[in-house]
C-alpha cells in the first residue's frame, strides 16, 4: 500500500488529506502540522477549527507533529507549507527522507529572500541532483471546495513522464482530476505570481472601479505572467492552461480567495500590517510580490502590475495612485 505524507496542517493540507482519503485507491495518509496546537485539535477532535473548521478528518487520516513518523516509508511526500518556511522545514525534513520517496510541492509562491521556486528548494536541501523526484501540484484549488468534494481539476508538472503520470494515478480521486505537464517553471511561475495579480484585481473591488477595471486587469496580469514563464524558460500554453488562466481566474475572482481579500480591504483603505495581523491565514501573493518583480528585472520583463502591487504592499503607495500609473501608462499595441 502506497503511504502518502502531506507536510503542512493548513487549510490546504487538510483538505487534500480529505480528499485523498475518497480515492478509489487505498493509501496509508499521514498529516504532519508544526503546531502543536493542530496537532492535538486535529488528533482529538479530528477538526481543523482554526484553517478548516467545517470538515472532519477522516479516522484513517493519521497526524502527527514529528517529522520522522510522517517521512518513515513514506512513498510520496506532498509538501504543503507556505513558501517562506519551505526551506527550514525541508531541512529539518532531509535526515529522514527516504532514498525512492518522491516529493511533490503544493506550494504556491515563491521564496522570498532567495527569490527560488519551490522545486528548486527541495532539490537544494534535499540535495536531489536531478529533476527525476520532484514535481509540482498547482491550478485552481480552494481547500474549502475540494474538501468539500466539489469538482475540481488541477496540474501536477514534472520534467519526467513517467513520474507525472505514477502520481496522477495515486492522487486522483473520483472529484479530483489531475492532468499532467512537463512544464514545472511554467507551473510555478503561474501559481506564485496570480497571487499578485490576485491582490491588484481585489484593490480594483474594493476601490470600486467597476468590473470592466478588473476584467481589464486579469487579462494584462496574465500577459504579465506569460511574458515572466517565458523569459525564464517556461512555456506559453502553460499559462493558458489550469496552471495559469485557470488559477488566476480562481484566485483574482474568487469569494474564497485570501490574496483578493487582501487586495480588498487594501483598497477600502486598511493598512497592510492590520490586515495580516487579523487573521492566521496566509496570503503568498504578500511574500512573492518583491521575489516575482526581482524575477522580472533579472529576465528584463516588464511587469506592471507586479511593481504597482509592490510598491503598494512594500511602500504604502495610496491605491488609487497605483490604478491611475497603470492607466496613464503610454499607449502602445496589445
């Protein structure tokens, strides 16, 4: 029996714990949280109140707070923590990595200070010398529905065809439906930078400039995020696919989206320090918005929207300044 280790007890984590758990497929499912505090909520009373709070945990869902239980025998390792501690808990991670386990991040965002993707982190402290067990889970996925069961179908790249295709297998379930690509830059460009995107579209809501202002927005942010791929070896098609379109759409729209709630209450005005400061929850879109707008500068793409978004999250720019620079830009073709 194939055992599964979800490294992460946010929303995220425990959703696809739940939803892994319907597969038609046995599999032995472990949850690993840094929290003692999930720990034993989850252990316990089997709910995640404080990410989660409307779903049980299903019994053969085991949890754990240690790093070597989770890891021991595991066969694929779902790496579901928010971007800037993927490092320290890969590290911590690497003494008990298994020589075969495969390892597949589910982190959408990129690291901060490094400014890496996150396949790039795991090869780094797992001192994996090539791409041959890693791959990248992404598309759009809110936890809430996918715990729910509600339909939902995402990407999971690798450079290997054959792995790609193995993991397909196991994690697909009969309402979650994987497809595979070979593009993991193009895959993780699009799930850290929609973030941003996401943010700059709920600036536009909660201005209320309209719908035509955000629909305008989503478009130019997705050519923004084509042009970044791209540049850095990705593919096109990539980002006009679920990995992209798909999660951009998702997240820039979205009721459920944290990145948009952000660009939201910015717009209404609150100071980025409060917003964050209200809730446990984390928007990647925050963190990846300096390391996407370094990313462009190395590859020399112009990003528009990205540096916008920066200059408000990092600087304090009014909002409406920022959505006026971007349309008294100079006119020039699609």
């Amino acid at each position: 029996m194939i055992k599964i280790a979800i490294i992460g007890g946010g929303s995220w984590g425990t959703a696809l714990a739940i939803a892994l758990s319907r597969s038609s497929r046995r599999h032995r499912l472990t949850l690993w949280a840094h929290s003692a505090e999930i720990v034993e909520m989850l252990s316990v009373r089997r709910v995640n109140e404080i990410y989660l709070p409307d779903f049980e945990l299903p019994a053969e869902v085991e949890v754990t707070g240690g790093l070597e239980k989770a890891l021991t025998g595991a066969d694929i390792v779902l790496g579901v923590m928010p971007s800037a501690h993927a490092r320290e808990i890969y590290h911590a991670m690497s003494p008990f990595a298994g020589p075969d386990s495969v390892f597949v991040s589910a982190t959408k965002g990129l690291e901060p200070d490094t400014h890496a993707r996150i396949s790039e982190v795991i090869a780094e402290e797992l001192s994996l010398n090539s791409s041959s067990r890693i791959a990248v889970l992404s598309g759009p996925s809110f936890a809430y529905e996918v715990a729910a069961g509600d339909p939902t179908a995402v990407v999971l790249a690798s450079a290997v065809a054959t792995l790609a295709s193995e993991i397909q297998e196991e994690l697909s379930g009969p309402r979650f439906r994987l497809y595979t690509n070979d593009d993991v830059i193009g895959a993780e460009i699009a799930g850290a930078v929609k973030n941003v995107i996401a943010i700059a579209a709920g600036i536009c809501t909660g201005l209320e400039l309209g719908t035509n202002a955000v629909a305008a927005l989503v478009t130019r942010g997705l050519a923004e995020m084509t042009r970044l791929a791209v540049a850095l070896g990705g593919r096109r098609e990539t980002l006009s696919g679920l990995a992209g379109l798909g999660d951009l759409i998702l997240t820039a729209t979205g009721e459920l989206s944290r990145n948009r709630s952000v660009g939201i209450e910015l717009g209404k005005g609150r100071e980025l320090k409060e917003i964050l400061g209200s809730t446990r929850r984390v928007a990647e879109g925050v963190g990846s918005a300096a390391a996407t707008l370094e990313l462009a500068r190395r590859a020399q793409v112009e990003m528009p929207i990205t540096e916008q978004v920066h200059t408000v999250l990092a600087a304090g720019r009014v909002t409406r300044d920022a959505i006026r620079e971007l349309m008294e830009r100079r006119l020039k073709q699609e």
